[in-house]
C-alpha cells in the first residue's frame, strides 16, 4: 500500500506535567523497566531497576499512583502479600484490579508468579488459577480485551534444551546472556517466546489458544503491543536475529494472524524497549532503542483502518529519547513516564534514567 500521508497526518500535543504533579513529594530514584495501567483517572506504576546502583541491579516493588484529575502523585499503604521487586514485568487493569504477571530480579531470576491488587482496598493478593500458566519469563507484553488478558512473547528460561535460543555470546540488555549462572534456572537454557496466553479474570483461568494459520511473529522480547478494538497490534522488539520493525495484528475472536498485511507509509526504524499505545483506532508508538543502541525521540502512529504509518506533527514538549519507559491510555490522553536514555556499550547500562512525565494527545 502507498501512503497517502499527506490527507492524514496527525497532529500529536505533548505536555510535560509540571508544578505540583512534576515529581512524587515522596523519595522516588528514576528507574527503568517499570510498568503501568490506569483506572479511571489513575495510573499505577510498579517495580523497575532503580538508578545509581553500579553494577549490580537493585529492583523495585513500589506501586505509586499519579491522579490525572488533580495531578498528584501518592504512594498508597499497601496491604497483603507484597509481590518480590522485579522489572520488565506485565501489568494491566480489568476493571478496579490489576493482574502483574512475570518479570525478572537479578538475584532471583525470572518469574511466573501472579500477583492481583485490587485498587479499593489497595491490597494484593495470589490468586488460584486454574490451567498451565506461560513459563517464566521477562520482556512480555500483555494488554486486556474484555476480561480476558492477552500475553505474548518474552525472554527466559526455555525447559527444552532442544527449545533454546543459540544466544551466540550475545551480551545484551534485549537478552540476558549477562547474567550470572547462579540464577541457574532450568539449565541456564534461555530464549525467546513467541507463544500467546490468555488469562480469564472471571474465572481465573489460563488457557493457550491455538494460533489458527501461519504468520506467527518471530520469538521475540521487548516488544510494543496494544489492543485496537478485537485486535492485538505488535511492532518490533528484539529476535534471535536483531532488533526488528514488522508489525503484526492478531485478531482474538478468529486467532488468527493477518497474513496479507501490506503495511504503507513510513516504517519506523528497528527498536526494542519502545511503548505502542491504543488511541482509538490507532496505535501510538514512542521511543526504544535501535540497532546502533541509540535512542528514539519521536512518536511514530499507525492507523488500523488505513493499515499505514501516517505522519505526525510534533506540538509542545518533545520527551528526550529513551527506553524502557511506559506508557498507558488514560481517558483521551496517554501518560508517558521514567525510563532510561544514553546507553554505554561499554558497561551495557544506560547513564541517565528518567522521572518526567508527559501528557499526549492526538
């Protein structure tokens, strides 16, 4: 498909959050690796790698909310049983609850535990499921249609040696070739995923639905992935091959991967660690790190009804580039917080990690 961009381009408002809502008033590093959900004019932020730690990684099990309403930030008194601290995890809101899945620590390594915090009496829990859960895994991404929520990819360890990703010496944040073997979890065999998982909120039950034709994604981790009506949208994240810029729709009533997608426009570059955000019919793409571990700084949007990347127009405050930051719809407006910016490949770490945050509006 040609792209038609000049009939349709976008104009994308983007306003830093200042005064009062600029900063939590509590202590809080800058951090990346955290995730987000909102509920009504709510935002719920948890975990990440926290700033200034050297080389060894300390992760997080804060949960701080910023209130659209009053642009406030809070940290509420938590009740129940405390998930472990943890980054690149999943986290999403069916209704007043939210369901954080996965994860990794590096002195414990990854997670496939299940952790539900319910917004009303600021309390989580464990819930009993039913059904064979995704295998321990980091780098997922997960987004709700319904009650049902939807899990895709990831990195970690793979059961079946037969299974395992050659990692070929890869030393690389979008892998974890670099951490220890202490963690030494099934083998120390580690991979990607390109498996799809469905968690049924109401009947807390897990369940793997049949991917019903070719085109399946790449196993994959660190990718962008968000919900468009009964559709999943997935763009780029990091192969066994490098990073990538294909994108994919996956249609949930049919299970099917569209296989015909002629995609027009201008394709954004290759990167993992970026954020793809549902704004109506659209997908909002912003930032992640390229093939030359650089940083984006744009914004990028797909329309599903065109099947097209049209072009955008920046007004207002222009984030700096980074990654592993999130982003989340809040009624009309995305809020795009934290994360991390000016990797070294020489220590494998980024040097300047992130507490702004911004307010998009198409």
């Amino acid at each position: 498909m040609n792209g038609t961009a000049g009939s349709h381009a976008i104009v994308v408002h983007v306003r830093k959050v200042d005064g009062e809502g600029a900063l939590p008033t509590f202590s809080y590093t800058g951090r990346e690796g955290q995730v987000a959900c909102s509920v009504g004019n709510k935002v719920y932020i948890f975990g990440g790698v926290e700033q200034g730690q050297g080389n060894e990684p300390k992760e997080s099990n804060e949960l701080i909310v910023f209130d659209l309403a009053t642009s406030k930030w809070s940290q509420p008194r938590i009740a129940g049983i405390l998930p472990p601290p943890r980054s690149a995890a999943s986290l999403v809101a069916v209704g007043t609850k939210l369901y954080l899945f996965g994860g990794l620590s590096h002195m414990s390594g990854w997670f496939d535990d299940l952790f539900v915090f319910d917004t009303i009496t600021n309390s989580w829990s464990i819930p009993d499921t039913e059904g064979n859960r995704p295998r321990a895994r980091d780098k997922l991404q997960a987004v709700a249609i319904d009650s049902n929520i939807y899990y895709f990819g990831g990195f970690g360890p793979k059961t079946d040696e037969a299974e395992a990703a050659d990692l070929d010496g890869e030393d690389d944040d979008d892998d974890e070739a670099d951490i220890p073997e202490a963690h030494d979890q099934d083998a120390a065999e580690f991979g990607w995923f390109n498996d799809l998982y469905v968690l049924d909120t109401v009947n807390l039950k897990w369940s793997q639905p049949m991917q019903m034709n070719l085109g399946v994604p790449t196993e994959r981790a660190a990718h962008g992935m968000c919900a468009i009506g009964r559709n999943l949208v997935i763009f780029g994240g990091r192969d066994i091959e490098d990073r990538q810029n294909d994108l994919h729709i996956f249609n949930v009533d049919t299970r099917k991967w569209m296989t015909d997608l002629q995609v027009g426009g201008k394709v954004p570059a290759p990167r993992s660690f970026h954020t793809l955000t549902a704004a109506g019919n659209k997908a909002v793409l912003f930032g992640g790190r390229g093939r030359d571990d650089k940083h984006f700084d744009t914004f990028d949007v797909f329309d599903i009804d065109l099947k097209e990347w049209v072009p955008v127009t920046i007004e207002g405050d222009k984030p700096a580039a980074r990654g592993l930051h999130c982003a989340v719809a809040v009624g009309d407006s995305l809020f795009l917080f934290g994360g991390s910016g000016d990797f070294s490949p020489e220590i494998m770490q980024c040097q300047t990690f992130f507490t702004d945050a911004y307010l998009v509006k198409l």
